[in-house]
C-alpha cells in the first residue's frame, strides 16, 4: 500500500501539473526560448519531485521547488549541447537570468498568454498554431492533440517538434502583441482556447480520462485571456459562449444516458449562474467597437436562453444571428444551424432550401449532423422514404451510443405505419 508520503507527494505534483504548468513551462520559456526544452527540463523535475517528496516532504513552495530544479535540468543541457568557448557566456547568462528570476520570493510570474502568442506567429504554420498552444500550455501529449484536431499522432508529433524549432530558430518575440499584431494572432489563441473546450464537451458524461475536465480548463484559459485583454470583444464572446454550453451540460442526458437535444431540455435543470455569467460577458462584449464569430455564437445561445423566461426560444434571432454568421465564416456548418433554424419561422420546405445550396459540397458526405438535420426536415415535410434514407446515413455515422439510439427513435417515428 502507498505511504502517506508517497500520496501527498503523488497529490501536490498532480494539482501542479493541473494548475500550473503552462506557467511554468511559460516561465522557462520566457528565458531560454526553447519550449522543446523547457518542457523536456520541467518533465524531468517533476519526475525528480515523485522521487525526493515522498521521504523529503513535500516544500512550502512546489512550484518555485520545480523551477529550481528544471533550470538545473536546462543549464546542463545547454552545456551538453554546446562546446567551446563562445559558448560559455551564452550558457552563464541564461543561467544567471533563470537563477534571478527563480530567486525571487514573490509569486512565479505568469508569462502564459505571452507563450501563446508566441506559438500563434506568422511564422508558425497556421495549422499548428492552436495544436501548439494545447500542448505548452496544457500538457496535452501529441495523441490528445491530434485528436482534437483530426490528424494522425505522428503527423501532428512531427508538426509541433518543428514549430517548437522554429520559435527558437526564428528569435520568435515573447511578449503579448498590440495594434494590428495583436488582431492577427488574437484568432488563433482563442481558436486553441474553444478547441481545447470543445475536445471537453464532446464527452458529456465525462467518462474518458483523457478528455475529462478539459471544458473545465478550456473556460479557465478563456477566463485567463479575458483578465489579460479585458478590451477585446472575441475573448469575451467566447467565455461567453463556453459558459453558455456548459450551462447545459447536466440536461444533456436524461437519468437513462438517452441523449436530449437542445429543443427538449428542460430549462430548469440548466445553470443559471453560469449563464448569468455568459450573459454579463456578452454584455460587455457589446459595448466594445467590433463584432465577431464568437459575439455571435455567444448571442445565438443567448437567443436559446430566452427559454427559460417566455418558454420558447427567439427563433427569429436565431435565424438573424445565424445569417451574420454566415456572412463572415462562409461555414456549411452554420449553413446547417440556419436552415434548421430558418425552418422554426418560415417551414421546413424554407429549411431543405437552404439545405439545397450544400448539396454538392464534398466536405458533408461523412458528416452526420448534415444528415440528421436533412433527415429531420424531409420528415417535418412529409418526405417519409427520403427521410428514412438520411436518417440511416446520420446512425451509421454517429459514434456516440446515445446519439444513435436518438436518430433510431427518430427513424421510427417518421416510419409510416
């Protein structure tokens, strides 16, 4: 069995490496710009801590404990790495520079969103940007990110090693941008950021290791962004639209694990503290100059929410928002959320119109949501054998158990007879 020693040391480096390690990997990163390196040095230290703390003690000061010694880890090998004498007072210079700041006794600073707009330069490949700020700023391995993104784990292992490459080899900046530097990059964060909650929210019963709690830290870095950039309206649309989905997540599944769709949640099982919280963010965001995808996300969810007042949601502005939306991200997806919403307020024939236009987009042959949007309006429309045929398009592309058994209660209610 476990010491006591062994489960306090096991617990301390585990709510570290949960709660701070983008800042400690920022931290040593902001000194060496060498992230490949820093997160080697900071892997090794926490190894050293599972090693030292159980017959040692855990120290006063884990975090200031484990920059020590990662600087340690990062001194030596720069040594190993360099020879000769032009080398010596690169590495003397590093190591006085991570000494000092390691030396002070106040708290470590917190240099993350400087690393994550370091990973979001020009010169890193636009799509490694938000794969890169998962992982420095999260510790999310290659095989998490990749799935997130849809990208073989070796693909995206090679794609992050040479952006870490190229933030040392290209003396990328550490510091947050401004003016026009800071608008170019501002996307890439924040698409990191929903990605990183979104990898959560497709786990609603939180039953897999690996996605659990990451709409948790996903809605963290996004409050993390806001207390940084307090003036810039995307980061507050999108905290908003996070806390907004997470508001739902209980009344996604029934007491039987049966998925529930949107339309049918019971608003009283929603949270109403996290949506008084989106609704303060979104409000904030609209007094600020610039309107964008995440405001308007935010404003659809909003536009849902109005169902807890009146008992129906503003479909109208649903339908509106859906098309602002469209207008600037040219998405089949939101294609899709308009012709469903466009269905609520004028029929679903209206819907299958819009329906209609993405027809031959190539991109939606495998996409279930296309085909169980499509399923439900020719089934609203009276198209009971081409509903069928969408309906059994949509089961046999849902991976989720629940969602299937939805779609198949839905089939068989379209099914004549």
């Amino acid at each position: 069995m476990p010491q006591e020693g062994d489960e306090q040391a096991h617990l301390t480096a585990e709510r570290v490496a949960r709660g701070n390690y983008g800042k400690l990997v920022a931290f040593l990163v902001a000194r060496t710009r060498d992230v490949a390196g820093a997160e080697d040095a900071l892997s090794e230290a926490f190894a050293a801590a599972l090693e030292s703390w159980p017959g040692s003690g855990v120290p006063t000061n884990p975090e200031a404990w484990l920059i020590a010694v990662a600087r340690r880890k990062l001194v030596d090998a720069a040594r190993r790495r360099r020879a000769g004498d032009e080398a010596g007072p690169q590495i003397q210079l590093m190591a006085e520079e991570l000494q000092a700041a390691a030396n002070v006794d106040t708290d470590i600073p917190d240099d993350r969103l400087a690393l994550m707009f370091a990973c979001a330069h020009p010169a890193i490949d636009a799509g490694v940007r938000a794969p890169l700020i998962l992982q420095t700023i999260l510790g999310f391995d290659a095989a998490t990110v990749a799935s997130a993104f849809l990208v073989a784990p070796a693909t995206m292992g090679q794609r992050l090693v040479r952006a870490k490459a190229k933030i040392r080899q290209a003396g990328i900046p550490f510091r947050v941008p401004d003016g026009a530097d800071l608008a170019d990059r501002l996307d890439a964060v924040l698409e990191a950021i929903y990605a990183t909650f979104s990898e959560g929210w497709t786990d609603p019963a939180g039953t897999e290791s690996r996605r659990r709690d990451l709409a948790e830290e996903g809605i963290w870095l996004g409050r993390l962004a806001v207390s940084l950039l307090p003036n810039e309206p995307e980061a507050l649309g999108l905290l908003a639209l996070m806390l907004h989905a997470e508001a739902r997540r209980a009344a996604r599944r029934d007491q039987a694990g049966d998925y529930v769709p949107l339309t049918a949640q019971d608003p009283a099982t929603w949270n109403g503290r996290l949506i008084d919280e989106a609704e303060r963010q979104l409000l904030r965001a609209s007094k600020l100059t610039a309107i964008g995808r995440f405001q308007l996300e935010a404003a659809i969810q909003s536009a849902h929410v109005v169902r807890r007042r009146t008992g129906k949601a503003d479909w109208v502005a649903i339908e509106r928002l859906y098309a602002a939306l469209a207008a600037i991200t040219d998405s089949p997806v939101v294609t899709i959320n308009r012709a469903i919403a466009i269905a609520e307020t004028q029929g679903a024939t209206s819907g299958l119109n819009v329906l209609a236009t993405l027809a031959d987009d190539p991109r939606l042959i495998d996409y279930q949501p296309y085909w169980a949007a499509r399923a439900e309006l020719l089934s609203r429309a009276g198209e009971a054998i081409e509903a069928d045929k969408a309906y059994q398009l949509a089961i046999g592309l849902e991976p989720d158990p629940a969602v299937r058994r939805f779609l198949q209660r839905r089939r068989e209610r379209n099914l004549p007879g």
